[in-house]
C-alpha cells in the first residue's frame, strides 16, 4: 500500500471514528442548568466538545491505520 493509500484509509477511518464518537457525552439545551439562550432549539447541544472528540478521533484514526498499513504490508492480506 503506497502513500496515497494509506492517506485515504486514514481519512475514511478518521470520519468513521468521528462520527462514531460525536454523540458520546452530548447533553441538550434542555438538560442543562439554565443555558439562557432565548430561541435556542432544545436539542442542541449546550457543549458539542468538538476539539476533545476531533483529537480522539485522530488518534483513533492513527492507531487503526497503522494496523491496515503493517496488515497491508506483512501480505497476510492483498490490497489492489
């Protein structure tokens, strides 16, 4: 698996972990204590954590590429 390859395993990775680890510890406008927000929608989340989840998902994303690369190139499985 050359460059390219690995580049793109790790962005299909990358977006399958985010979007796996965007709804964990999300709390609603409403489930929080007072967010004061006149107009808000309800189910909005009072504090997404985006840069927490966005660094986990990387690191997530790294761990699990390397592990397709070091498959990939032990050629216990052919890629292409």
């Amino acid at each position: 698996m050359g460059p390219v390859g690995i580049v793109i395993v790790f962005i299909l990775v990358w977006w399958c972990v985010f979007f796996a680890v965007l709804p964990m510890g999300v709390k609603g406008r409403w489930e929080s204590d007072g967010d004061g927000v006149e107009g808000a929608e309800p189910g909005a989340p009072a504090d997404p954590q985006l840069k927490r989840k966005a660094v986990l998902a990387t690191v997530a994303a790294v761990a699990l590429t390397a592990l397709v690369a070091v498959v990939a190139a032990s050629g216990l499985v052919r890629f292409g």
